[in-house]
C-alpha cells in the first residue's frame, strides 16, 4: 500500500516568514535526511541529547520511531533528554521519527530510516511474515490494553446495531484495524479487508483526524488506541467494547519494541542499552504514575502539537498496563486474527522474538525472565 504522506506543518506559530521560507527551501534535503515519507515527522523540538561519555558500540546515533500515544508511555517518557535510555547510551545520540500508525512505522524499519521502533503486534506480524522472517525481531513489550471501540450513542445503541455504520481504525492492517475486522467477521458482518466496503464500513484514518471526523458526523465510532479513545470520549462518544474485555485476565499486547535483524547482529551492545533503558524507564513510570503522566503530556505537546486536557490524559492512561513482557502467546492469537480478517495468510512466526538481550536487562534488575512462547530464533 503507498506510504501516507508525512507532517509537514509546524507545531510552533509565528515563526518569522525568512525562517519558514529556508525551511520549505531545504524541505527535499530534509525529508530524505530524517526518512520521513513513511507517515512520521522528523522531531526537533526536544529531541533527546546524548547523556555524554564513551559511545555505545562506537555509534554516533540510533534512530529510533514511536507513535504519539499513550500507550507508547514507554519510549514517551524514557527517550527524553535526561531519561533512562538517553542515560543507557551515553554518549551515543537519539535520533527520532514520530510514525501515525505501525504499517508506516514498519516500511520506515524496511527502509532503514529507523534502528528500532515502539509498534503494535499486527503490523510487527505482517511485517515478519512478509520478508520470510528476514527484516525484524521483537525484543521486548511496552504495554497491554488501551483500545476501545467508542461510538456516538445516539447511532450506536449496542454491539448488535454495528451494520450499516461507519467505524474508523487508524490505518489498514494496524493492530486496532484488525481486531475491528476480526471482530466483525466473528459477529458474521462482512468486510472487504482491502477497501473496508460491506456491511459495516470500515474508514482508515489518522488518530489525529479521527475525532474530528466523529465531531462532523462522519463515522459513527472508531475502533482506537489511547488517547484517542478518551478523547472520542470527552466529545460524546461512548465506549461500546474495551478490548480488555475479549482477552483471557484483560491482558494482550499493544505495544512492542522491534529491531532490524541487521542492526541487532552489529551492533547488540546498543540493542541492549536500550532495553536497559527501557526497562528502568517501565519500572519509573510504575513508581511515578503522576509524574509520568506530565512526561508523557509534555511529549504529546511536542509531538501531536497541543497537551491533553487532564480529564482525557487520566482516563487513557488509566487504560493502558506498562508491561516489559511482550505477552507473546497473545501475539500468535493477533496472528490468528489477522488471518481471520482477511489480511494476511497464515504466518510462520518461529524466530519473531529475541528475547535474550530483554531477560539479560531484566535479570540484572533481580526480575523474572519472560518467554517468547515458542516463538524464538530457530
């Protein structure tokens, strides 16, 4: 499918007109630089710095993506200047891409545009099964939960009244995308995958535009991840289904962490500052929820350009569970799902996990390791 087109706007007004005209001069040069063109946006308002000393691996830089969601907490709070992953690398700088959605976020990781990314399991799959398991290996978790499926009350009265509207996902073949067709395709409602045409309609859309469109009348709910759900919320909408309530204790994946193949071979002492990084930054958040939380605010500031009002910041986080595990036997379900929908066939996922650097960080810290459910390298 082609990319989504990337941000171009600014988050910061009233820049002076010479400025925004060297920027638009410069514009081809700076897209081919930051890898945009995969749906993201290059950050450079408060970009993390590196925390200083020797360079991890002899590396300049890691380029790094993430989605401007809560339940991208991790990487949210711990990529900031100052944070436990920028701390991990030391004097090894982190570059960052901003993605919309897990498909844009894996063709950037094709692309090499990106080291690693924080991304949602549907995409993760689709994008292993694709390369013949050759592009990437996941190699820690993030977060369960946070997905909903809201709706405007007043056009959806119940579960059984999903025919013949309008429900918007973020982007075709994301995480929440297939768990909407899934879900429909279980309640016997069908949906061609591609073009989202039948008896329900499906509307991919960018989280940003979502609620905007459900505002105007143009959907009739959306099947989203955090924040987006709480704020579809805080505009009159009605959460129909938390996805908690359709998996075994309420726990699946949402959000994990993936790596090239190519980049964990070469360079594995970065691989695992990073995950040091990343499971000290799940284990403040756990400590510091409040805090956190104003981190995390802080970022969207500056990645999705404006702060969440409290009210939706408090009902999002409170959805998601900061989770090092990758919740793998959740992962082969997701797999199963995707088949079902429609949009992949039947994947081998052997060798999709790497799960020794994260056991290795978790083990440092006196915790349990985590498994990989069968799935680890051949």
């Amino acid at each position: 499918m082609p990319a989504t087109r990337p941000t171009l706007r600014s988050n910061r007004p009233n820049r002076p007109r010479i400025r925004v005209l060297a920027t638009l001069l410069a514009l081809p040069t700076l897209l081919v630089a930051a890898g945009c063109g995969y749906g993201s946006k290059a950050v450079d308002d408060g970009e993390p710095k590196a925390a200083g000393g020797k360079k991890t691996d002899g590396l300049d830089q890691v380029k790094v993506g993430y989605f401007p969601n809560v339940t991208h907490a991790t990487p949210l709070v711990g990529l900031r200047s100052g944070g436990p992953i920028a701390k991990e690398l030391g004097g090894t700088k982190i570059a960052t891409q901003v993605f919309n959605a897990g498909p844009s976020a894996i063709e950037a990781l094709n692309a090499k545009a990106v080291d690693m990314t924080w991304v949602g399991p549907s995409p993760s799959i689709n994008g292993y099964a694709k390369s013949h398991g050759k592009n990437l290996r996941i190699i820690s978790g993030a977060t369960s939960g946070g997905a909903s499926l809201v709706v405007d009350p007043k056009k959806v009265k119940s579960l059984s009244d999903l025919k013949g509207k309008k429900i918007a996902t973020p982007q075709l073949g994301n995480t929440q995308d297939v768990a909407l067709l899934n879900y429909l395709k279980s309640k016997g409602i069908k949906v061609d995958p591609e073009t989202g045409k039948g008896a329900t309609s499906v509307l991919r859309q960018d989280n940003k535009e979502i609620p905007t469109t459900f505002q105007q009348g143009g959907i009739d709910g959306a099947w989203v991840p955090e924040p987006t759900a709480a704020n579809l919320v805080s505009k009159g909408g009605r959460v129909l289904l938390n996805e908690k309530k359709l998996w075994p204790g309420g726990k699946f994946v949402t959000t994990n962490l993936v790596v090239r193949q190519d980049f964990l071979k070469k360079h594995p002492a970065a691989v695992e500052a990073v995950l040091r990084g990343s499971v000290k930054t799940n284990a403040w958040i756990h400590k510091h929820p409040d805090e956190a939380k104003q981190h995390i605010n802080e970022a969207l500031r500056r990645d999705a350009g404006k702060p969440l009002p409290d009210k939706v910041l408090d009902a999002a986080f409170a959805q998601i569970d900061v989770t090092d595990d990758p919740l793998a036997p959740t992962l082969k379900r997701q797999a199963g799902n995707a088949v079902a929908a429609g949009l992949l066939k039947k994947p081998d996922l052997t060798g999709i996990y790497d799960l020794a650097p994260l056991n290795k960080a978790l083990k440092a810290e006196g915790r349990s390791p985590v498994t990989d459910a069968g799935l680890g390298p051949k």
